[in-house]
C-alpha cells in the first residue's frame, strides 16, 4: 500500500437534500479477494443527491482495486439521515492511465489489466464488523447444537446461535419465495436459505441491501446447501457472514465475516 492512495482527500460535510442538516460520512472499509482494505473514492466538492426509486443496477459501481487489478462490482456509497432520506455520494470517476493508482503512481497489479474510470482507494485501517464489539474475542459458554432434519429445524439452528451471539431480540418473517426464512433483530439481519441448491450471490447482494439504513446492524446468512464461489467473495466484500448448516447442527464459517462474527457476536 502506498502513501499517494491513503492520502486521498476526505470529503468535508455532507448536508441532505431532503432536509439540509450536515453530516460527516466516510465510506465503510471493503475487503478485495487480493486482501485488500478498500475504499469507494468521493467526489471532493460534489453534490449529494437523494435516492427517491432504487434499482438494482444503480446500487452499484464497477471499479478496480489499485493493487491486483481485478474488476468487480462495488455498492454505491450511501447513507440514511435522520429525516428518512437515503443520500447517495458523488464518486470520483476521473479517468487515469492503466496500471496507475489514484495519485498517477504505478499500483503492483497484472501487466495488461485494463482499469476501469474508478479506482477504489485503500484504507488505511479495516472497520470492524457492524454489530460487533471490536476485534477482542468474547468468552461464551460451547454452543449446544441440535440436529438439522429440515427446514425448521434449520431456522431453529440460526436463530439459537445468533442468540448464542448475543443478538437476542430476533424474530421471525417468513419469506416470499417459499425457501427462505428471515429473522430479524435490533442489530441483526438473518436469512436462513433451505433450498436445495447452493446460495447465489444474488441473495447476499439482497441481505445486504437490507443492512443500508444502519451501520450497526450486521447481516448473517445461513444456507444448507452452501454457496456459490461468487457469492462467498461478494459476502466477504460487504462484511456479510456466510454459514453452512450441516446435518449436527453446528454452523460451519464460509468466509472471514462470518468468522469475525463468531468470535466478537454482539456485547451491548
């Protein structure tokens, strides 16, 4: 990591649209497959707009990260104002010449790559999880496993080791599709998938969107049938927690989100 992408400048105050009041946003820390902590550079000096009707392809950006170069789709910087408004965030999209990171300085990525017109910037620390205490792990008594015959029984199985986890105000919502159950809490969204094909990453992009109104509430999934490779490296990019339901019981981590999460869960 060089010093030119840490020095990106920060934006000053962003005040709403909706209701003018001023607020101080940087945009979350998120992990590229290479390793690297990233950021969605903003525009300096540019006007934020309101967010009236959200579709899916303009809740996200396609960018490449300064280090390996690798292309990937990105979620638009974004946050909620206390008046109810979603406020999305000018992104710098100046173009710049391949192989180079923000600065013009040449980035250690693939000979070759072809760059798209953003660049992500690097951060210089990595945010923790949303909803966890910090990096410090909690002592908590083993968790009692039972085992998973079906459907309700694994919706059983989350909702007790997200309680286990400390988030212990959930409730349950039945899903449109027939296959997925959600639990819902003041600090946690959960979605148990029972089908019988592994998880896509349509449905972690879908959790996740469901997590933007707050930046402390923490976003698991629970799968028994596992998840697609894509979907994996799209739940560790937006820090949501995968796990693998297995016939004993016992959630199985299937990326570093949901390995953060089981050893910090929640502490009020």
């Amino acid at each position: 990591m060089t010093d030119e992408y840490r020095a990106s400048p920060a934006p000053g105050p962003i005040r709403c649209p909706a209701c003018r009041i001023e607020h101080l946003y940087e945009p979350p820390s998120l992990p590229c497959p290479c390793g690297a902590q990233l950021r969605v550079p903003l525009l300096r000096g540019g006007v934020p707009v309101q967010v009236r009707f959200r579709s899916w392809e303009d809740s996200w950006l396609s960018m490449r990260c300064p280090h390996c170069g690798r292309s990937d789709q990105w979620p638009q910087p974004e946050f909620t104002c206390n008046c109810g408004a979603t406020v999305r965030l000018p992104v710098d999209r100046a173009p710049r010449p391949a192989g180079t990171g923000p600065a013009g300085t040449p980035y250690p990525g693939r000979a070759g790559v072809r760059p798209h017109t953003t660049a992500i910037v690097p951060s210089a620390s990595a945010d923790p999880l949303p909803g966890a205490s910090g990096p410090a792990r909690v002592l908590r008594p083993p968790f009692r496993p039972q085992p998973v015959r079906g459907a309700q029984d694994a919706v059983l199985t989350a909702a007790r080791y997200l309680q286990w986890l400390g988030f212990d105000d959930l409730e349950v919502t039945e899903g449109q599709d027939g296959g997925s159950v959600t639990l819902l809490g003041g600090r946690m969204v959960a979605r148990v998938d029972t089908w019988e094909e592994p998880t896509d990453v349509r449905e972690v992009e879908c959790l996740w969107l469901e997590t933007l109104h707050s930046e402390q509430v923490a976003a698991a999934m629970f799968a028994l049938a596992g998840f697609s490779r894509q979907a994996v490296v799209r739940g560790e990019q937006l820090l949501v927690a995968l796990f693998t339901l297995d016939e004993a019981g016992i959630p199985q981590p299937a990326n570093g989100a949901a390995e953060a999460l089981m050893a910090t869960g929640w502490t009020s």
